[in-house]
C-alpha cells in the first residue's frame, strides 16, 4: 500500500496524540465557510491492529486502548497549508470475508461542533416570556458575546471550555451593510430554546462572514491544546482569480440552480398594541421599490416575541436569505494549475468569477474538499454558491452499499456451499 499523501493526528479524548496514521484507503475533509467541518475516512482493519499492537498498547500495566474512541479527535493538513481538527463522533467496524470488506470506517465533524454542545441561554438582554436572546450591534459583536457568554466565560466554569479564547476584536472583518444602513442597525434573535451553533449559523449566512476556531497552540510544546474563536471575512477576488476549463484550473463542474418557490416578500407580525399590530414588510432582489405583479409573492410569519421593531425587520431579511433559490456548484479544481493557486491566490470565503460555458458567475467558495486515496492522490473539489455540497450524503452511498454488501446472507454446508442468500426486504 502506497504512502498516502496527507498525515492524519488521532488524538484520545483526553486530547493526548496517540498515533500518526499515514496509511488508508481514503480521506476526505471538507471545509466548510457557514457550518463546521466535516470529514470521512477509511482505514483497513490490519493497519489499525498494527497500530493498536505496536504504538498504542505497548504498556501491558495500562488499560487497552483503541485506535477509535468515541469522544476523540482527528486532525490534518489541508489545502492552503492549514491544520484543521475534527471530533470522532461516527465508528464503524465491517467485516465480511467472502465480499473482501475488513475495514474501520470513522467521521464526524470538524471542531466547531462544540457550538452545538451549548444552548443560547445566558442572555445579554433577554426576555424570558418568550424565551429569546436578543443583542444589538454589529454581526461580529453579536457573535462575540454569545461565544463569551455561552463557551468562554470564566464565571461559568462548568459550561466554559478553557482551550478556547476569543481573538482579539478586528473592526476591519465585521459586515458591512448595504447603503443606508449602519451596522449598528442589526438586532439578532435567537430563535427559541435554540443552540449556539444554529445561531452562529444564522449569522454567518446573515453576513457571509464565518465563525471559526483556529489552532493557535503551534508553539506551545507543553499545551499544544489552544484555539480562538475567530471571525472570518473572506476578499472579493472576482477580478483576478477566474476559474475555468479554458485556463486549466477547472477539470469539471456541475452547477444547479433550485427555485425554493417560496416568498420574495415578507410580512413579520409583531405584538397587538391596543388598536393594531406591529409589522414590517421586507423584499429581497430589489433596492428601492416593490416586487409587483406576478413577480410579487408574499408570506407572514410570526414575529410576536420580538422586543423592538427593528428586530421584526431583521427577522424578515433573514426569512428571506435563509428561503432564496438555491445554487449549487461543485468544480472539480486542478491544484497543479499555476494561474489559480488556492492557498495562495484565493481562500474559503473569497468572492471568485466562474466562466462556466454558457454562464459566467460571481460567487463565493463556501466548501474545499481535499480527497486523498491509498494511491497518494490528493484531488480538491470546491463548492461555490449558496449551498455546500453534502459530503455526508456521499459517504452515505458509499457505506450503504457496503452495507448492501454486507446484508446478503452466507450459507455454508458441509457437503456444498450454497449460492449467497439476498435477505434484502426480507422483513419488509
């Protein structure tokens, strides 16, 4: 088996490296611009017991430990030259002789699931009737205060985690709001009883910034363990960076394009105020007047717990990001091509120009997917538009038929061997 191209960490849960893994049959990590990481890999069965024989268990007075422990970590290299760290949330052990399947296939997601591991429930401002957090200022402010109150605070000892830190604050990186608005003008509320990723990744769709945790323990050889939560604003890139097949950077691509039919204008009803309701009415896709006519596609939606009428508002335009048509584009990138070099001439979260035969498009990298295999292959698909491609649904696929695989009974005689016997929908 061929050396593969990437080195993967896998850590304990107790956040102590283990073993360095440089032989699989696949790897995949996808990193993502609005939601955390996510990645996939398969490992055959021999590998991971020369491991477990040879530099794990080497103390037969400690307890045995395996390779794989729910609650552990994973980290890599990926493309752009950063390291990125994974949790250990999916371990699955197959076994099947006669179809040739003896291997370990293990995942999850990157890091930032930590945010998922808290609720939104130290308010800044808060009303409790109706069970929301509601704070004012900038996107970045917003996202910070939040991470300080339900992650890093000190007066919390058990809801902080201590390896992370918030980044010192960069004015230069929070959102920048359309013409005629100020950036103070944004009230974010939770949505009830919700977690602090759902919120950060409301956010983030909300501002097209993104809320990270960044390695920052490089240098500390005692306590490699630190990360900062840190705000990302990716560059506007569309003049300079082109990817296409013509130039050698593209090797395929597939763009989708997916009506929602949902509304392009939206009613937000407040709370009764004697003699009416409080409302607003927010339109996407135009500036200065109305959607008319046919094109003029309407939908209420409640806003009742909102505290301020500003909050209704903002409640509207992030209906209407979150419900927008859909595009979806996945490029097969060519990192051997030196017009467009990622890493180093773009990054996740630039604004790029994608001169797709018959389309030419403005839009943002939201996903880079790195691919290693057993040959040393290392191949990169980046997904640009409104939507990542699922990484999980292909992984999915790929275990399902393993499984299919794996379903079909053996039956064995000692005076013949029977045909495999299809148990599938058997107790259908």
């Amino acid at each position: 088996m061929a050396e593969s191209a990437a080195t993967i960490q896998i850590y304990g849960p107790d956040h102590m490296c283990i073993a360095w893994l440089t032989k699989y049959d696949i790897l995949k990590w996808q990193s993502n611009w609005h939601t955390p990481d996510s990645w996939e890999m398969r490992v055959p069965a021999h590998v991971v017991k020369d491991l477990e024989d040879t530099a794990i268990n080497v103390d037969p007075s400690t307890p045995e430990k395996h390779l794989f422990e729910l609650g552990g970590f994973v980290s890599c290299v990926v493309a752009g030259g950063e390291r990125k760290f994974g949790s250990i949330s999916i371990v699955t052990r197959s076994f099947n002789p006669a179809e040739g399947v003896d291997f370990w296939a293990v995942g999850g997601p990157g890091l930032e699931a930590a945010f998922g591991r808290r609720a939104c429930m130290s308010a800044i401002t808060s009303n409790w009737l109706y069970k929301v957090v509601q704070i004012t200022g900038t996107v970045e402010h917003c996202a910070r205060e939040l991470v300080k109150s339900e992650l890093t605070n000190p007066a919390k000892p058990a809801r902080a985690i201590p390896e992370i830190r918030l980044e010192i604050s960069d004015e230069s990186k929070t959102y920048k709001p359309s013409a005629g608005r100020k950036a103070e003008d944004y009230v974010f509320e939770s949505k009830p009883l919700e977690s602090l990723d759902q919120a950060l990744e409301r956010l983030s769709r909300y501002s097209d910034l993104a809320f990270k945790l960044r390695w920052t323990g490089a240098d500390d050889p005692v306590n490699p363990w630190q990360f900062e939560f840190a705000t990302l604003q990716g560059a506007d890139r569309r003049d300079e960076v082109i990817l296409s097949p013509q130039n050698g950077s593209v090797l395929a691509y597939e763009v989708t394009e997916a009506s929602t039919n949902t509304a392009n204008t939206v009613f937000v009803v407040g709370r009764w105020l004697g003699a009416a309701w409080t409302t607003a009415v927010e339109t996407l896709g135009i500036a200065d007047h109305e959607h008319t006519g046919f094109a003029r596609t309407e939908c209420a939606i409640d806003g009742s717990d909102s505290l301020l009428s500003s909050g209704l508002r903002e409640r509207g335009r992030r209906h209407l990001i979150d419900n927008r048509d859909k595009q979806i584009i996945k490029l097969g990138y060519n990192r051997h091509c030196e017009c467009c070099v990622i890493g180093r001439d773009f990054f996740l979260g630039d604004k790029v120009t994608l001169d797709l035969d018959p389309k030419t498009i403005v839009s943002r990298v939201i996903s880079v997917t790195d691919t290693w295999d057993l040959r040393g292959g290392h191949g990169i698909e980046l997904g640009v538009g409104h939507e990542a491609p699922d990484l999980r649904s292909v992984f999915d696929r790929f275990h399902r038929q393993d499984q299919d695989r794996a379903s079909t009974e053996i039956v064995v005689d000692t005076k013949k061997a029977a045909k495999p016997k299809d148990t599938t929908g058997a107790h259908s």
